[in-house]
C-alpha cells in the first residue's frame, strides 16, 4: 500500500501541474489576459516571441512625432479623398 501512495504522490503532481498550466492559459487567451499571464511561460519556452510581443508593445505605447515646423496642418483624410 505504500508502493501505491508514494507512487500516486510522485506521478500526480506530473499530471495536474501542466494541466493546470494549459487550463490557466486557456482561460486567459478567451478573456484577452494572454500577455499578463501567459507572459513568463511565453519567455521560458519561446524567448523570440516574448521579444516579438515586447516589441510590439514598446511601439503601441509611443506617441506619434510631433511634427516639422515647416510642414502644413495636418487635415484628416475621409474616404480616400483630402477635404479641399
């Protein structure tokens, strides 16, 4: 009988943590958390897309250049065309 519990107490945990894992990453992709969660796991086993999204995020952040004293205003463009 103890053969059978150190064995369930050494394969059960093998099991239920990667289950665990896939389960929270899952939950997290459907309700749009992915990069706060999934995050850490993303840099331990895929380092280049954890970069990618780093990337990605820097420049969603940064603001658009200020522009030229010299260039004109700036006017919006509506269906292809300038207002004129």
């Amino acid at each position: 009988m103890n053969g059978v519990v150190l064995f369930l107490l050494s394969v059960v945990p093998l099991v239920l943590v990667p289950l665990g894992f896939a389960w929270a990453v899952t939950r997290a992709r459907r309700r749009g958390l992915g990069g706060s969660i999934v995050g850490p796991f993303q840099e331990m086993w895929d380092p280049g897309g954890a970069r990618t999204r780093i990337d990605i995020e820097i420049q969603s952040e940064q603001e658009a250049p200020a522009p030229s004293p010299g260039d004109p205003p700036f006017s919006p463009v509506r269906d292809g065309r300038s207002d004129r």
